[in-house]
C-alpha cells in the first residue's frame, strides 16, 4: 500500500537524482567549454549569442509548403 508519505518520499528521492544529474552535466559542459575556448569566456559568450541568433533566425522562417 503506497501513502503520501511513501510518494513524497520517492517524488523527492528523484527530484534529487534529476538534479544531480544536471549538476554532472553542466560541470562537464563548462569543462568542454573552457577546453574548446581555450578558457576565454568572451569568445563563449560570442559563440552562444551567434547560436542563439542563427536559432531565433530559423524559427522566424516561414515555412513552405
């Protein structure tokens, strides 16, 4: 028989597990990120804005049919 207590219990146990899994991700993230800019944290930033143009670019499209 499952209770709240026991649900809480197991809705917070992975809520934890997601979490530390995205904390394992982003550290590796930022270390692939240093390494690939050489730890210049301009030419990152240049390169997420360019990424983030070019994504904004290509979903104002319109689409042809």
């Amino acid at each position: 028989m499952i209770t709240d207590f026991i649900a809480q219990v197991d809705s917070q146990q992975r809520e934890r597990q997601l979490v530390q899994t995205i904390e394992r991700r982003r550290a590796t993230a930022e270390r692939v990120a240093a390494q690939r800019f050489n730890g210049d944290r301009l030419a990152l930033i240049a390169h997420l804005a360019r990424t983030a143009r070019a994504t904004r670019a290509v979903a104002a499209r319109p689409v042809s049919c």
